[in-house]
C-alpha cells in the first residue's frame, strides 16, 4: 500500500489581493456562501496597485463614487483620492466581509493545468518568502490580477543612459530613501503617473520638468464632489453614494461619447480650459495639443489643475521633443537643447501580463492567450472553469469588476443548480472575425497585442467597453447561451495500492 499527501481542493481560487480579487472574495462569500475559496497573493500585503506604488502623490485617475464597490460607500471627502485613502478603504472590506483568513500572502501561481477526467486545475505555487513548491487543486481559477507586471515597469532603450551621473528611478519601483529636495528633477512620460508625479514634487524639488514626445491631453477635475458631499449630509452614507454613482457613471459616459461622436469641438473645448489655466501666452498648442482625438488615449486628469499651477508658479515645465541620448549632467534632444538633472523618473508606462504569467493547459495542451478568443470579456474559448477580470479602459476599472463578479456567481450558482461540473465557452463560427482584445492605443496596450487574448465581432465574444450594455450583458441576460456548454464529469476515485 502506498500512501500520498492530498492535494488541498477549494471550489474556487482567486488569483491577486488587489482591489479586483477583493470583490471577487466579496461577491462569493455573499452570493455563494457554501463555496470555499482562497486568494493567491504574490506580494506579502493586500491592495495591489494601491501598495506596490509608492511614487509621490500617488492618486486615481477615477473618482472613487465610480472606483470603489457598488456594494460599500465612499464616505471620504476626497473623490479623485490619494493611494492611502483608497488603501484604507480596501483593507475596510477586507475586515468588514472576514476576507483576511482567505487570503494566502506570498502565493505565486506558476502553472494552472486542466484535466478533464477530473473536472479541477491542479495549480503549481511558489512561496515567494521561501522558494518552496506546492500544489493545490480547484474547480474554479478567477484571475483578478489585472493586465500589467508587478515586477518590471516598462523604460525604452536609451542612449548613453550608463553615462549618466545621478539618479534613475522608474515610478513602479520608486526608493523610499530617495530625497530630491533642491533637486533638478526630469520626469520622462505625459500620461497619468508624469502629471502625479510633477505638481507632487514641484514645491520640494529645485524645479521638475516633463519630458514628453507627444503630449497628451489634460483635463483638471475638482478633487472633492460637492454635490457628493452635500448629499451625505441630507440623505447619509448609503443613498447619497448610490445616487452619486449615478450621476457619475452617466457624466463619464456623456464625456465619452461627446469626445467620440464631436472630436474637433472637443479638442476645442479642451483647449480652450487648458489655456486658461496656463500663464498667457503660453505654447498650448506645442504642449498640450495631441496629434490624435480626445479619449483614443486615456485623458489625464488633475485634480484642482495642481499641473498647471505648478507650471504657473514657475516650479515646473514641459518640453515637448525627442530624446537623443543621456550625458553625464543629463539629457541632450533631438533639438540640441540638453536639459540639466539630478534625478531622471522613467514614467514611461507598464508591462502588460495576463494571468499573472502562469502557464496555462488544457489536458495536456498548453493555452496560447492568442490564440483564444474573450467569451463575455472574461472567459477564454476552449478553457473550461476559468474567468478573468478586466476593467473598462474608457471608464473606471471597478464599474467592469463589480458587473463580471456578479456574473461569475451567477454562473456558479447555475451550474449547482442543475449539478453541472464543467462550463466551457465554444465559438460556433471558427472562422469568426477577430480582433485585439484592447481597443486602446496608448503604448502599453499596443506593445503587447500580439501576447492577449482575442474579442470577435459580435456578442457574446465582442468585449464591451460600455458600462450600460454590461448590465444588460452581464446582469440581466440570462446565463445559458448557445455558445457556453454545460457538462457533468463522473470523477472515480483514486485508489492506490
């Protein structure tokens, strides 16, 4: 008789303790409440992005009436909040749904392998605090680690970077010694984390400059809600917040469609505010005029316009031009002009990693992302028991999260009803049409097309990007389709002798 340690099997395992695996433990513990379940997580804390950066000022780019759950109100005074806020209110949710013990810390996920015969991944685990190896099985893998690495941010090859004699730092890896006070600093990036970083540091460093090659558009925000925070006062916590979040989710969509149906009029408009927010006479066009329309990229906002205040007072600057290469005091462009540092802050976007870099196989066969297409925008063809969660590009992130984890539970909940083991999506049409996942052309998203699933050209395989149709998709369709197949696996036990 020979005997073997079990492997452990939960239900469901839920990939990342960030503000994703956080709603997705939520939603199971209150939607299917027999259901065991842990969360992986690589890092050795809860919070995701909202721990791992910790450049100066870091902060959404989302109100947080829209960011945070449907399900537990913003009650801070802050709408575009800062990361310690959002942290806190995190790790509220965490302690006020009994999250905690769910949560594995120092869990790396390595591999998921299917196997049919017995309807459960069998998961390879890292302990990434002592290199030992284990294994775990479940029924259900939910990946809520996001799409980018947590590891390495993205820097572009530069020129004679080796020459330089001060400091390099990228936003995602930022020193907690690094003091930069009376420093010439210059900021490499336009998007959300170079106009954090510059008004953050302007008032303590010498002066700070951003380095862009394109600019991108600015928009400043106001970074409380008044109406949000009168009607906490008449109506409480509970009923202010969901009427907020209304008015919210349809402000941002009448944004996006205005940019998407009359771009002229709204570059126009956005020019317009940006001018008379810098000083007069001041090059708009040369710095904050991008040669593509409003939201084909992410607008960036700024709460309070700290960006142009800074460049008001003086304490900061945009150059608008291209890197030739790096010196010893530090970068000369393309035009000649050589701008001075003591500090270069490469914030020149993210690496973007699905499923945590896990490998992925199907009864032996190994899942090439590419080569799958996205069922409902969170599961892949072919992959039988596995869902993902991505969030909006053009919207806040959460609005996605909130609908897709409803789904997933609903989705559970069918299949125990009529005993099934194994949901499968399947596409009907092989020779369907398809196209990148990601329709979004900021770099970090284009850089890595060619490693993401696919979406098709038509429901359910086209990923929606529209928080309305969502609900109609996701929440109130119903859970079969002619496309997602149902099945029950009569598992043997195993007997060894």
């Amino acid at each position: 008789m020979t005997t073997s340690t079990p492997v452990e099997h939960l239900d469901v395992v839920i990939i990342g303790a960030g503000i994703s695996g956080i709603g997705a433990a939520r939603y199971l513990k209150t939607e299917n409440p027999g259901k065991t379940f842990a969360i992986l997580e690589a890092r050795g804390t809860s919070g995701g992005t909202w721990d791992l950066f910790r450049y100066p000022g870091i902060r959404s780019d989302s109100d947080l009436h829209t960011f945070g759950y449907e399900f537990k109100p913003w009650r801070d005074k802050q709408s575009i909040a800062d990361a310690p806020r959002i942290l806190s209110y995190l790790r509220e949710t965490i302690a006020e749904n009994g999250i905690e013990p769910s949560i594995r810390y120092h869990h790396k996920l390595l591999s998921a392998a299917w196997s049919s015969d017995e309807a459960r991944w069998l998961l390879e685990i890292e302990r990434t605090d002592t290199g030992e190896r284990t294994s775990l099985s479940a029924g259900w893998l939910f990946n809520a680690g996001g799409y980018y690495r947590y590891d390495e941010g993205f820097t572009p090859r530069f020129e004679g970077r080796d020459r330089f004699a001060g400091t390099i730092v990228h936003p995602q890896h930022w020193p907690e010694d690094l003091d930069y006070a009376g420093k010439r600093v210059v900021v490499i990036g336009s998007g959300a984390t170079a106009v954090t970083l510059i008004p953050a540091m302007a008032g303590t460093a010498a002066h700070v400059t951003m380095l862009q090659r394109t600019p991108t558009y600015v928009m400043p925000v106001p970074r409380e809600d008044k109406i949000a925070n009168g009607l906490r006062k008449i109506l409480g916590d509970e009923r202010a917040y969901a009427l907020t979040r209304r008015k919210n989710i349809r402000k941002g969509l009448a944004v996006w469609q205005f940019c998407q149906k009359f771009p002229k009029t709204a570059r126009g408009l956005i020019r317009y505010v940006n001018k008379k927010q810098l000083p007069k006479g001041y090059p708009v066009d040369e710095h904050f005029n991008p040669p593509y329309d409003p939201w084909d990229q992410r607008l960036c906002a700024v709460p309070g316009g700290d960006l142009f205040a800074a460049i008001r007072k003086g304490q900061a600057d945009v150059v608008t031009d291209k890197i030739k290469t790096f010196t010893e005091k530090g970068i000369l462009l393309e035009s000649g002009r050589e701008l001075e540092a003591d500090i270069v802050v490469t914030a020149t976007g993210l690496n973007l990693q699905v499923f945590g870099g896990a490998a992925l196989s199907v009864d032996g066969e190994p899942v090439i992302l590419p080569e799958t297409v996205a069922y409902k925008g969170m599961m892949l063809s072919g992959v039988p028991n596995a869902a993902f969660a991505i969030g909006y590009t053009n919207s806040s992130w959460t609005l996605k999260i909130g609908l897709l984890c409803e789904h997933f539970c609903r989705l559970l909940t069918h299949m125990d009803t009529h005993g099934y083991d194994v949901c499968r999506p399947v596409l009907a049409d092989p020779d369907m049409p398809t196209k990148p996942f990601l329709d979004f052309a900021a770099g970090y998203v284009q850089r890595a097309l060619d490693q993401l699933p696919r979406q098709g050209d038509r429901m359910p395989w086209l990923t929606s990007m529209s928080y309305h149709s969502d609900i109609k998709l996701l929440r109130a369709e119903d859970i079969t389709d002619p496309e997602l197949h149902f099945s029950r696996v009569k598992v043997r036990e195993a007997v060894s002798s």
